[in-house]
C-alpha cells in the first residue's frame, strides 16, 4: 500500500518513523513518502519536505512565517492528490494536519487516520467536530483520551499504548547502567547526579533553566547538577543563561542522563512522561513571565486539572507541578528536597510511577497501531 504521513516536529519524526518500520514488517509491499524529518527518512521512501521548514510554534512566530507555512500546506494538498495514496496518516501538529485533513476528505476519497491524538482535552475542545468530519480513525497513546473521546464526545478511538514506553524499554535493554563510563565520557566529578531537563525552546531555557539550578544549588556539594542540553541550541546560549553557576552539559544523551540521576527537575512535556519511566523522581517546572497572567488564564481557558502526562496517566498528583507564577527557586527547592534518598516523598513518587506504568500497558504501540491500520484498511478495500 502506499502512506503519505505528515509530521511537524523532532517527536513526530521519531513516532513516525517507528509506525512506517511496523508498517513495513507487515507490508511488503508499502510505499512512504512524507512530509517528516531525518529519521523517517531514513526508514525509506519520499521525503517531500522537511518538518524544520514548518515547523513555527506561538502566535509571533506562526505570523511572521505565514508565507513560508502557507505554501508549504498548498504544496502538500497538492501532492497528497497528485500521488494518490491508500491512507493519509497524521501524526499530531494539529494546528497544519486538520486542516490537510478538510482539504483530503474534501476533495478525494482517501482515508484518513490520525496517529497520536490531538491534545484537545487541554484546549481548543471544538476541535472534536473537525475530528469527526474529517478523519476516519483516531489513534491515541494517552489512555485517558479514551473516555474524553468516547465517553464524553461518544466518538470511538484506539489507544495503541504509548510509544514513550517502547523507547525507554529498548533504551535500557541495549544500555546497561554504567555509572562509571558516564562520568569518564563527560569529564563529571563522579558525585551523585541532579538532572536538569529545561526544555527545547530557547525561551523555556531561558525562562526556566537558571531558576532550577539556583534551586538545586545549596545541593552542588553533594551532587553534580547536569544539563540535557537540546539539539539545536548553541552552546553559547547555554552559557548566558548560566553564567556564574556549576552546571556539567551533556548533548544527545538525556536517557543516558536520567538512567544515572538520583533526582531531576523538569519542564512539562514528554520529557516527564521519559522520567518517570527511568525511574528518576522529579519536580516539574515551568516559569513564564507574567505568570499571574499565564496563571488566570489556566484557571479560566485548560480544561484539565494537571500539565504533566505523568499525573494525567495516573490520575492523581504523584509528581508536584510548579507552574508560571509557581514556580519559585524556593518552591523548587523545597519539594526537590522532598524527593532526596530516604524521604517519603520519594517513596511516594515511585509508588505513583508503577501505577503510570501500569496504565500505559505494555511497549509494542506502533506494532499495535499499525495492526489496527491494517485491519481497517483491508475491510476498506474488500467493500
């Protein structure tokens, strides 16, 4: 069969790839082309376009590269048409796939599905009638979706499990712990390790970084702190934003990281979702300037009782959230203190990370999803 997937960012690229490999092992004969990134092209097939040259976040950003953006989607209506595949498979990046989606189903009869579920239980919950109109099957990896679409919007969906629980799995079935190759490898002193995960962005780097590591600083003669720095960001940016501070870098290597850290303080996203699967305990941080704002309008506009996957799987708050204006250096430090060896806060994180686990279920998401995709495409074809 043929696939057109459509990406916008590193995440997605990485999924993706995963997905086109299952679907490939199942079907000898598929055929990929995409608008995606370096790893899925190097699954095989068409790279049409790269996600880096779509790939604009915020209100600024989005409207000073309107042009570029806007071009970019007429060139992927066109092409999905001109090549006319089986399925056309999106992978999250709502904002640009559900548009693609109206247009697809608008103007041909291909089916469309969509892989890793747009986050509209967060925000931008109209966005389940363009869900139903344009796209055939939805594929989650967040099991609570599951009753948000079904039970509250009665639309059905698959939860495949969540692809986050394969990558730290495999990752720690190759890479045995070596605590001691680690340090020689970074030049560390060998003292237990603080994580710091401050995001991918410049500006939550900026925003957040400086804060955590003041935080963790009375601990800096007990611990070595150490930075997952981002691909992308340049070293001298790094360094304006810790400048007079004892922070170690590491680059590409933050599984590796948190699979030797003792604690870690960390920015919402997927990064707290890996955390917790390696086992580390963490706080979770996430300043922004005018936080009072940014604080009111959370209240009044997201829909959902926590910011990290991790308390979103479990249900309940098993890591603390320190979030805009709550996010303080006292603040930080004191539940990081909380969550040190011996502690009860500790304990508890732990004990709350099993229960994640258990709901996320098993790795083999993108086995699973592309099973399913399968299944539908074939009853499709024999109508």
């Amino acid at each position: 069969m043929r696939y057109y997937l459509i990406v916008g960012e590193a995440s997605g690229d990485l999924h993706a790839s995963h997905l086109m490999q299952a679907l490939r092992e199942r079907d000898a004969q598929a055929q990929f082309r995409f608008y995606g990134g370096d790893l899925m092209q190097r699954t095989g097939g068409r790279l049409v376009c790269h996600y880096r040259h779509l790939a604009y976040m915020g209100f600024i950003p989005v409207l000073l590269h309107a042009r570029t953006i806007l071009r970019g989607m007429a060139q992927c209506k066109r092409d999905i048409l001109q090549w006319q595949p089986d399925v056309l498979i999106l992978v999250d990046y709502p904002g640009f796939n559900l548009k693609i989606a109206r247009f697809v189903k608008e103007h041909s009869s291909i089916p469309v599905f969509y892989y890793i579920a747009p986050k509209i239980w967060a925000w931008k919950e109209y966005r389940i009638r363009h869900i139903r109109r344009y796209v055939d099957r939805l594929f989650s990896i967040l099991p609570f979706e599951v009753d948000f679409f079904e039970g509250k919007h009665h639309y059905p969906i698959d939860y495949v499990g969540n692809p986050t629980v394969d990558e730290v799995s495999e990752y720690l079935r190759l890479h045995p712990a070596d605590m001691a190759a680690f340090v020689r490898d970074n030049g560390l002193t060998g003292r237990p390790l603080i994580a710091l995960l401050a995001g991918s962005r410049k500006q939550e780097i900026a925003d957040n970084l400086r804060r955590m590591a003041e935080a963790a600083r009375p601990l800096a003669q007990q611990y070595e702190l150490v930075l997952a720095a981002a691909p992308g960001i340049d070293d001298a940016f790094y360094r304006s934003c810790m400048k007079g501070l004892q922070v170690a870098v590491v680059k590409g290597q933050t599984y590796r990281l948190l699979q030797h850290s003792t604690v870690a303080l960390v920015t919402s996203g997927t990064a707290t979702l890996e955390t917790a699967l390696m086992g580390v305990p963490q706080v979770v941080c996430y300043y922004m300037k005018a936080g009072w704002l940014a604080s009111l309008g959370r209240r009044l506009l997201i829909k959902i009782p926590f910011i990290s996957l991790v308390n979103l799987v479990a249900g309940k708050e098993v890591v603390p959230e320190l979030v805009a204006d709550g996010m303080t250096v006292a603040r930080v430090r004191r539940h990081l203190m909380s969550i040190l060896p011996g502690t009860k806060g500790r304990s508890m994180q732990l004990e709350g990370y099993a229960l994640m686990t258990r709901r996320l279920g098993a790795p083999g998401a993108p086995q699973h999803a592309a099973d399913r995709m399968l299944d539908y495409l074939r009853k499709l074809h024999t109508k």
